[in-house]
C-alpha cells in the first residue's frame, strides 16, 4: 500500500508501477480477500492511467500503459463486478500468441511463428507450475501456504507435467529432451531451459498473471493448467482457420496438414489433464468458494475451436454454452466459417477429390476423436473432483433448479461421408 501511495504521490510512470508489492498484497490473502482500500486506490489509478501510448518497454515489448490497464483490469474484476473465467486466467496479460481472435489466416502464410510462440508460452506455463511445486517443497516460498501436497503427489506432478512439456520442447529445441529419471531435477531442468531465453516482459507477464482467489497451494497448479490449456485451444482455433483457408483456395495437403498438427497438439496435452487430476478434491473444494462466476463455459479459445470444426447447430447456439460468450455467438451468426462447411463446399466444387479427399476425411476424423477424448477425459476429471456436488458456480447460479454434472462427450465433426447423426449432448452445460 505505501508503495502503491508513493507512485501515485510522485510521476506515476507505468512503466514504474510497484507490481511486485501490489502482487504480493494479492497473493498474501488471495484476490478475494484483498483491503477495501488498497482496491479503492488501485481502481483511482486505473481511471487516471492513459490510454496505451504505442511506447514499448523494450524493441517487441508490452506498452507500460497498456500492460498496468490490462493488469489493474484483471486485478480489479471482483471489486469491479467484472469477475470471470478469462479474469480469472488473466489471459490479456499472457497475450495468447495465436491469432484465434484475427482475421483468417492466409493459407500460405508460414504458421511456423505462431506455432513457436504457443509452444514458448506453453512451455512458460507448464514449467512455471513445476517451479512453485520445487520452491514450496524445499520451503524456499511463502506462497499459497494452505493443503500443500505430500511428496508423493509432488514426484507425481514432476513427471507428468515434464510429459506434458517434451513435445514443444523437442520441436524447440530437438535433442535437449529432459532425462525424467529423477523426476525433481527434470522438473527443475525443464524449467531453466524454457527460462533461459525469457525476454523481461514475459517473466513479468507470467508473474503477474498469477492471481489466486485464495491461498490454497493446489490452486497455483490450477490456474497454470487451465492457461496452458487456453494456449493449446487459441492454437487450435488457429490451425482450423488455417484449414478453412486452405480447403477454400483448394490446397488440399496444408488442410490436411494443419489438421494433423492441431490433433498432435491436443493428444499431446493430455498429460495436463492427468497432472490435474493430482489436485487435491477438498483443496478444489475450498478454493472454489471464491470462484462463484468464472467457469470454463466462458472459454472462448474453446468455443472457438468447436464451432471452427462445424457450425454449432440452434439449440446449442442458443445454449448456455454459446451465450456466455456472445462474442463468438455473434461471429457464428454473422456466418464465420466452419472446416465441415469449407470441405462440403469443396467437395461441391470439385476441388477436393481422390486420394487428398480421402486424407482430408481421414484427418477430420482423426481431429474429431481427439476432441472426443479430450470431453471423455475432462468428463472424468470433474466427476471426480465434484464427487455429487453440484457443478461450478456459474451454471449453478444460472440454473439452480437443476442438477449440474461436467461435460459430457459428443461428436464434433460428423463424418463428413455420412449424413448427419442425429446430436447427443455436444456440449459442457447440460441443458
Ligand atoms: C477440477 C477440474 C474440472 C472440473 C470440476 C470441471 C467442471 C466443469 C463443469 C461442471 C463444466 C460445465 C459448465 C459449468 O457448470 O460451468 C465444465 C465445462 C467446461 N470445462 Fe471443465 N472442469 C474441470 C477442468 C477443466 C479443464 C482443465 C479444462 C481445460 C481448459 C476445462 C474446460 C472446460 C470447458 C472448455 C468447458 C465448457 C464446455 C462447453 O461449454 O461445451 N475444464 N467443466
């Protein structure tokens, strides 16, 4: 607070913003908790901070305007009535590096760029979250002191999230696999190698993007895995534009290609979800208290991605599912695109034929599956960390009168040879 007063008393230059104090208030008590008055002057900051000026802090940087906006927003949420699944994650602050939100992609562009960045940031995300498991098991942190795990389940979160980490560190940096046969010193390898190239803007975006509603230590793992999933589904989204593209300008292998790669991505990250699964229930059960109003049904990288493969049909649209994000409610009905439509119409148009139909067909199917398994597997987590609990506070909030389970699995893109089956529940908020 006296450090946060002092900047306010003198320049108050973004780019000198106390973050690290303002952070450790937060992270001390938990965003929920934070002092009525330090949230006071945060909020009378962030109505006097200018509008982003363009100025980098360094070459390829974050504008310091820009970045204390996004900051005191995400920070503020709950103060502000604002709170919700993508506050919660603090995604503006990681910049998800794939292009989900802009325009379709050029089908000859080189997605190599994007590609690196999502790996970086997942990398960043997943080592992070190994990090804090090193430092609070060597009792070198404060942080989150509440439920910390036994050993056990620790020496478990090493393997499994340096088994999440190996496929983008190998397409980083191929042959500096990380040897996991001592599973803390591979989660300690793993992270200075994807810290040794960090730019100071990324070290403090992921620091800052690290706001707990509580201070319980599971849900450090929590909100890491969560991020590292929006990075995979803001990369995927990327990828079914891209085979949108293609499949319209008649390029039936980059389809194909970029369908491929998208299901390596999910397929790989299934060790995320496994790596959740040694999140203690009653440690959910406590942290969860306090994040009534954020829920993965907000995910918009997600929503993006479904409704990339095929348009989602009116019931579903019309769905709790689609209205809690009405921005991409809003893309769907204005007609985005869909890789079921763009190959139908290909097909049509005798663009796609023989031997590249049926590989496009075959990588649909394949892309389509994964995304099933991926419903099977989070089916299964959530059942077990609710138990016969109701489901997570946003939906039971709207919709009290009945009972709320996790998503259940249902196809994605129907195969594009048969006519279509009749949908089951396609979606995560039952109806
Ligand atoms: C503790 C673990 C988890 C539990 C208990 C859980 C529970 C739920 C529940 C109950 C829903 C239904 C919507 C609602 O009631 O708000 C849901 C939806 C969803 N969850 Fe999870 N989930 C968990 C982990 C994850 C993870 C790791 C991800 C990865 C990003 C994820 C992504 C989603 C998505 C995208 C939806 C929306 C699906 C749709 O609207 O079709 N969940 N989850």
């Amino acid at each position: 607070m006296r450090e946060v007063t002092s900047w306010r008393s003198g320049v108050s230059d973004p780019a000198d913003f106390p973050y690290s104090a303002v952070l450790a208030e937060f992270q001390l008590v938990g965003k929920h908790f934070v002092k009525k008055e330090l949230l006071a002057l945060l909020d009378e900051i962030r109505s006097h901070v200018a509008a982003p000026s363009g100025r980098a802090a360094t070459p390829g940087g974050t504008d310091p305007a820009r970045l204390l906006r996004d900051f005191l927003d995400v920070a503020l949420d709950k103060w502000n009535g604002h709170y919700d699944y993508r506050s919660y994650l603090a995604l503006r602050l990681l910049r998800l590096p794939c292009a989900a939100d802009g325009p379709v992609t050029d089908p000859t562009a080189d997605p190599a760029g994007a590609r690196r960045d999502s790996d970086r940031l997942f990398l960043r995300l997943v080592a992070d979250a190994l990090a804090f498991e090193l430092a609070a098991g060597a009792g070198a942190t404060d942080l989150l002191p509440e439920q910390r795990p036994g050993p056990e389940t620790v020496a478990k979160r090493y393997r499994l999230g340096v088994r999440a980490a190996a496929p983008a560190l190998s397409r980083l940096a191929p042959g500096r696999a990380v040897d996991d046969r001592e599973p803390a010193v591979a989660a300690a390898t793993l992270h200075t190698l994807t810290t040794a190239d960090l730019a100071g803007d990324e070290e403090r975006e992921l620091r800052l993007s690290m706001l707990p509603v509580y201070v319980t230590h599971d849900e450090y793992l929590f909100i890491r895995v969560l991020q590292a999933y929006e990075c995979v589904f803001a990369g995927l989204a990327d990828e079914l534009r891209g085979t949108v593209a293609a499949l319209s300008a008649g390029h039936a292998s980059t389809a194909a290609g970029r369908l491929a790669y998208a299901r390596e991505q999910l397929t790989a990250a299934g060790p995320l979800f496994s790596l959740l699964a040694t999140m203690q229930p009653e440690s959910f059960r406590t942290f969860r208290e306090y994040t009534e109003g954020a829920s993965a049904i907000q995910s918009r990288s997600y929503k993006l991605m479904e409704s990339l493969c095929r348009t989602p049909d009116g019931a579903r649209l019309d769905s709790a599912a689609y209205r809690s994000v009405p921005e991409v409610r809003d893309r769907l009905l204005a007609g985005q695109p869909s890789v079921d439509a763009a190959y139908r119409a290909a097909v049509r148009a005798d663009r796609l034929a023989g031997a590249d139909r049926a590989r496009v067909e075959q990588e649909m199917r394949e892309f389509s599956a994964a995304v099933l398994q991926w419903r099977r597997t989070h089916h299964r987590l959530a059942t077990r960390m609710l138990g016969s609990r109701p489901g997570t506070g946003y939906t039971q909030r709207r919709r009290r009168d009945r009972p709320v389970g996790p998503p259940l699995p249902g196809p994605l893109l129907r195969h594009p040879l048969t006519p279509a089956a009749p949908p089951t529940n396609t979606g995560g908020c039952p109806e």
